[in-house]
C-alpha cells in the first residue's frame, strides 16, 4: 500500500516568509526521484528550484503559477512505496514497482529507485533532507506486457484529509505520452517579463540560437498584445485597469519591492542616522589601479576601482571598528563584530540587491575584485542564492554609476554604517599649490549614531579619504 507524503514549502533563507510559484517541473501523476526539483520559486533574494525529499508518484500540487505561497504551507503530496505507481487492481504491467521498489517505464527509460519510506533526501535545505545519499537508478528493459488503464488519484488519497487544487487527475502509467519539452529560455527574468505581461512563452518563436527565447522576443509579443489593431487578449493576459476617476496604476508591493521598503522603512524607524561627506582627489588611486593591472600582465584578472574602495574600508574599519557592528534593541546592548563582510549595492532588473562578500577584511584586492566580479555577474542573471544575499555588516554604495555625485542613503538595517561613493570628474582642484584640473568625487558616510559620536565618524572618512588621495598610506598598515 502506497504511503501520501506531504511535501511543504521549506524555509529558504534567513527571514524570508513566502515564495511566488513560478514555474512547475512536474505533473499530477508524474513519476519523481528523490532529490528531483519538483517547481522553481522566487524569493525576495533569489530563484530557487526546490528539490522533493520523496520518490513516487506525484498526487497533488498546491498553488498556481504565480501564486505566493507561505513557508511551511504544501507544495505537493507524493505517493511513496514499492506499489505508489501500480495499477488499482495489483495487475503486474509496464510502469509497474519492481521487487526492488524500482519504477520502470515502458520505454526502458531509466527511473528512480524510490527505497521505500525509509530513504531521504541528500539535497539539504533549512527545514527538511538528511544527509542519506541521493537515489539509484537503473535501466530495465521494456515487458512486452499490455498497459493497464490509468487510475485516477483524486486530491485526497490513502485517507488524507487535504484538498488538492486539481482533483480527478489520472495518475500517468508508464505507456503514457511524454509531457511537453521544456520552453527554450535561460533567462528567470525574461520568465518574469513574461509572466507578469501574461505572455505564453510556448507560443513565441526565439530569435536567440537554437530558437533561444530572448527578453526581445518578450517584448515584440507585449508590443503586438498593446497593437489596438491586434486581436483582444484573454482576461488572464490583461492589464490591470487602472481606476476610472485618477488615472492610477496599482502594483502590488512584494518580492524584491517589499523586502526593500520593509528594510527601509524599520531603518528609518530604529536607527538614528546622520550623513557627513568629503570631496576627494582620486588622481592617485585611479593611477594605482592603472599600474597594478599593467603589473598583473594581459592575462592576469584586473582590479577593479570598486575592489580598492572595498580594501580601503576594511582597512578603515580595522582602525574604527565601532562602525562593523549593530545594535541589539531589545537587550539594548552595541554588538560589534570581529569579522568584515562587506555588501556592495547593485542595481538589477528585479531591483536593488545588496550582495555580500564575505570575509572581506582577509582579501587582497585581486580576491575582492574577483569575488565582485562574480558577484555582480550572479545578481544581473538572478542566480544568487539567499546566503549570498544576507550577512553584510558594511555597505559600499556607489551610485556614481547613476552620474550623480553625492547620497545620504538609508543604511542597511541592522548594519551601523554605509559609505557612498558619487562620480568621478574631472575638475579644478589645488594640486601642490597650483590650479589643476583633478578626478575628483565625493565621498559620504551615513552611520548609526547610537554606536559612536561624529568624531568616530569624520576619523573614518577622513582615513578612507586619504588613502583615496594617497594610496600609499594604506603601506601603513601592510
């Protein structure tokens, strides 16, 4: 007799509550191997397929694409056991368990070895999977056998008590056609574009190689449904009506959106902020940077000018270190941290992230620029995972990339400090006694004023100002 599972949404990652449904992997009556990703989500940080500890047959799935599921609530129910994909009246045919508990189709397609109720997942997530090795496979050769009839499997089964959203879906038998291929696209944010224009990516043609559906071919089909000369599209695509009187659009404040404007808003509730700022020279650094990169050869990795801000502030940090901690409210203590793992902000299309390089303080600059190099690469494709979206205790934000020269950010709560960093330009500027025209950028530092006086503050802005100015003050403390 097969055992039902319930398998629940697991927690993803440091203060994350729910996951939008995306895209589902697999089908009602689908055969699953342990470990096998059953439904891709996004979270707040990132996209994620969630891999199911249980082998067997798939009875039930919760939730729609597109739907917001909370942590802990079902994702799918799954028939576990050696007979979880047999027929309802025990006839021995293709599809099947073995002796073994293997499930064979009838294609000789290899499958899983589902183990029984005793095997668990290898995949760890918080909240669920063990550390058992993931499940065998094994090739069996197709039984000139006739397929039974497909049973059906409502959303309750074996007494469970649970409604599923799709009731009275046979279980599909190992003769049954294939499902669909997978839809030809790479990008998760060109899921999203097309998710959120109601776009069906099945009926698009990519221009991209091998007919790789491309953000283009995205936006060509939003443009044609927009076409008031094209057809209507189905309610399902429709935009939402904005209200009559006002004119007004209405989007709705979740997913990367919502995580910033709650960090935001707690900042600027809890923490008693203030901003000083300084205009720098950077001539020299931007010289350093130059004869470093020509040191390291055409084939060395180069050194990027956000790298060397980064090093600076570690070294900053190690002379002003009441600025790399946080402020426990309730036990109303200053908890400073001995390690430096420095956020970098980066503005992507699902919004503001904040990356973490971890350990900064015991990086070189050619690991710093590598590990943002990575970084950066992993927020603009949506790849990062929540761990390396969580952790920093100082923020570098430079949002000279904009053209803008100067800030007074909101600092990333629960962190004390930020340091912002405007353009560069050239401009006039005293340069040993004489007018000269110098790459100059402003420099601001917003801290918590609860973990230190202004004098604290304008000590570490005025070092990282003179090692802008003077690289060689950094040899100091080499």
């Amino acid at each position: 007799m097969a055992e039902v599972k319930e398998f629940t949404l697991p927690d993803l990652g440091e203060g994350l509550t729910e996951a939008e449904v995306v895209r589902w992997l697999v089908e009602v009556g689908e055969v699953v191997a342990v470990d096998q990703p059953v439904v891709e989500v996004e979270t707040a940080k990132a996209m994620v397929e969630v891999p199911c500890p249980y082998g067997g047959v798939v009875t039930a799935r919760y939730g729609a694409e597109g739907e917001e599921l909370a942590v802990g609530a079902p994702l799918l129910t799954v028939a576990v056991g050696a007979d979880a994909s047999a027929p309802a009246d025990g006839a021995a045919g293709p599809g099947s368990g073995g002796a073994d508990g293997a499930v064979v189709e009838a294609d000789g397609a290899e499958v899983a070895e589902d183990g029984g109720a005793g095997e668990t997942s290898g995949a760890v997530l918080v909240g669920y999977g063990t550390g058992a090795p993931p499940a065998r496979r094994r090739r069996v050769r197709p039984t000139p056998v006739a397929a039974p009839a497909a049973t059906p499997v409502n959303g309750v089964a074996s007494g469970y008590g649970r409604h599923a959203v799709t009731p009275d879906v046979p279980v599909r038998e190992a003769a049954a056609e294939p499902a669909p291929g997978p839809v030809p696209v790479i990008s998760p944010l060109v899921r999203r574009l097309a998710r959120q224009n109601g776009v069906e990516l099945r009926t698009l043609t990519g221009s991209g190689p091998d007919g790789l559906i491309l953000r283009a071919d995205v936006e060509r089909a939003i443009g044609a449904a927009a076409d008031p000369a094209a057809p209507a599209e189905t309610g399902a695509a429709a935009a939402p009506a904005p209200a009559a009187d006002a004119g007004e659009v209405r989007i709705p404040l979740r997913g990367v959106r919502g995580v910033v404007a709650d960090k935001m808003s707690r900042s600027r509730r809890e923490i008693p902020e203030a901003t000083c700022w300084v205009d720098v020279d950077a001539t020299e650094l931007l010289a350093a940077r130059r004869a470093m990169n020509a040191a390291g050869g055409p084939d060395a990795p180069k050194i990027s000018l956000l790298a060397l801000l980064a090093r600076i502030c570690t070294a900053a940090l190690a002379r002003y270190p009441e600025l790399n901690a946080r402020v426990d409210t309730e036990a109303r203590e200053i908890v400073r941290l001995e390690r430096v793992h420095v956020g970098f902000a980066a503005q992507t299309e699902r919004g503001l992230v904040v990356p973490v390089v971890r350990d900064a303080h015991a990086r070189s600059a050619e690991s710093l620029s590598e590990e943002l190099g990575r970084l950066t690469g992993a927020a603009r494709d949506g790849s990062l995972t929540p761990g390396e979206l969580t952790g920093s205790t100082f923020t570098l934000n430079n949002y000279g990339v904009f053209g803008v020269d100067g800030s007074t950010p909101i600092i990333n709560h629960p962190e004390a400090a930020m340091l912002g960093v405007g353009r560069i330009v050239p401009k006039p500027w005293v340069h040993e006694g004489e007018l000269a025209v110098r790459q100059v950028t402003q420099l601001s530092l917003t801290f918590d004023h609860r973990v230190c006086d202004g004098g604290v503050a304008g000590g570490f802005l005025r070092y990282v100002a003179d090692c802008v100015e003077q690289p060689a003050v950094l040899l100091r403390g080499v």
